[in-house]
C-alpha cells in the first residue's frame, strides 16, 4: 500500500537534520510547523517570521501564540520593504521582491546558526497561480514540501483537522498589499487603514472578507452567502460609516463576491 500524503511529508522532512521555516502562522506554514516538529522534534526545527506593515498584527499574535504552543523557537526579522522603491511602485514582480528580501534575511540567520534547510509552507494548489513569490524561492534555494509532496489546501485542511490543528478551517491571509491595485503606490497608511476595515467587518461576523483599496474607494468583497447580510440597512449604515471614518469617500460591495486573488485578474 502507498504511503498517503501526510507520511509521504514526514518522509520528506526526515531527510533534512535541522531546519528553519519561513513561518507566516497561516494554515499552511503552521500544519508545515506542525509535522517539522513531530517529525524532528522542537529543538531542530526553528521559526522566522517577518514582521512588517504588510502583516495584520493579529497574523503575528497568531503566529507567536502557535509556535509557543510547539515550543519551538520562533524568531521575528523586521524586513525593510519600504525602503525599496521597485516595491513601493507596487509592480506585479511585488511579491517577488518581497519574499526575496525575507528570505534573504532568513539565509541570513541561517547560516549563522549553521542549518542549511530552509522551508516555505506553499502547496501544490500555488503552483496553478500567478505566484511571483515562488519564483524567490526557487533562486533562494528555499524548499516548498507542501508542494514537494503535492498537497493540495483541502488537504491541508484536512490533516489539520486530523492532527487537531483549531484554526484548519481559517480563511487565508495574504499580506495587506495584495488589496491595492498593481501600479497604486503602497504605502504604511494605506496598509493601517486596509487593516482596521477588515478587522471591523470580521468583527461583524464576516468571514471571509476583503477591502480593496481603489484610492478613496473601498471595494468591499463578501462571502456570497453573506453579502445579504452586509446589506441589511443597519449593518450597512456601521460599515459606511466606519469606512467614511478611517478616510475613503465612496464604499461599495462587490456583487462578484470574495475571489482570493482578484487583483490578478487585471494581469490576464
């Protein structure tokens, strides 16, 4: 009988000694975390996260709070995206540019503490989309065995729940600057100000949810089963309201509904 996919990952990783994470705290990494320890025990395994107006600060109390729960070490690096003008141009090359800055900084950190294995937690499902981060890796020489072993997200999903993982079910959580259009200048402003919409509409009730920022308007995409709910005169007076507050001018729904990348459809 084969092995099935989540034997076939610990098998991966067996082959590596010690290794370092580029660790996000989202779904992926953290089932990645997961199965490194299990399978090299915590004192082997380390955990770098960058830390950055690009990440929503609740991405890493997340992120500190599971690898705690690991006790595995976990290591912040505070990239310098800001200080690139290519990146603050916002090309469609942006995730490119800042995933080889991040793992430039945790080769860095690597090679300083002598561990010649670093991962990434992309899947299999990342490879069928426009995904300039993947092309870092590869120059980077960083491993993807997710990937590797050609694990899906449902399945990541799935061997969360098998392994007992709480959030397996989470929603993904790209970083802040994919809400702006390529071409629109990024700025930390325009980040706080994408982050404090989203963090109002979960707390709402909305899940999974996405402000695009479109200059002074505010593309708001919903859940489709959801969008009703959004539009009731009293929930949708507070988010108007809220918005208007943090700045836009103008805030619409989106009728096409939440679409994970829809930014990218302008490049096709």
């Amino acid at each position: 009988m084969k092995p099935d996919k989540l034997e076939r990952l610990k098998e991966y990783i067996a082959a590596f000694p010690r290794v370092i994470i580029a660790f996000s705290g989202g779904v992926d990494s953290s089932l990645l975390l997961r199965v490194c320890r299990d399978t090299l025990g915590a004192d082997n395994v380390i955990a770098c996260t960058g830390v950055s107006p690009l990440v929503p600060r609740a991405e890493l109390t997340r992120a500190r709070r599971f690898a705690r729960s690991l006790k595995i070490s976990r290591v912040l690096l505070h990239t310098h995206e800001f200080e690139d003008i290519r990146f603050l141009e916002n090309p469609p090359t942006r995730c490119y540019l800042c995933k080889t800055a991040l793992f430039k900084q945790v080769w860095e950190y690597a090679c300083s503490h002598k561990i010649q294995t670093v991962f990434d937690g992309s899947n299999f499902d990342d490879l069928k989309d426009y995904r300039p981060g993947l092309l870092a890796c590869r120059e980077n020489g960083v491993k993807s065995p997710l990937a590797e072993v050609r694990i899906t997200k449902q399945e990541i999903r799935e061997f969360s729940r098998k392994l007992g993982l709480k959030e397996y079910d989470r929603p993904a959580g790209p970083c802040l600057a994919s809400r702006i259009p390529y071409g629109e200048e990024i700025t930390p402003e325009k980040l706080r100000r994408i982050e404090k919409a989203e963090e109002f509409l979960r707390n709402l009730g909305f899940s999974p949810v996405r402000v695009r920022h479109h200059g002074d308007l505010a593309r708001i995409e919903f859940a489709e089963d959801q969008l009703s709910g959004a539009l009731e005169n009293g929930t949708r007076e507070k988010i108007l309201q809220y918005l208007i507050k943090l700045g836009y001018i103008w805030v619409c729904t989106d009728l096409g509904g939440f679409t994970s990348g829809s930014l990218n459809q302008g490049l096709q």
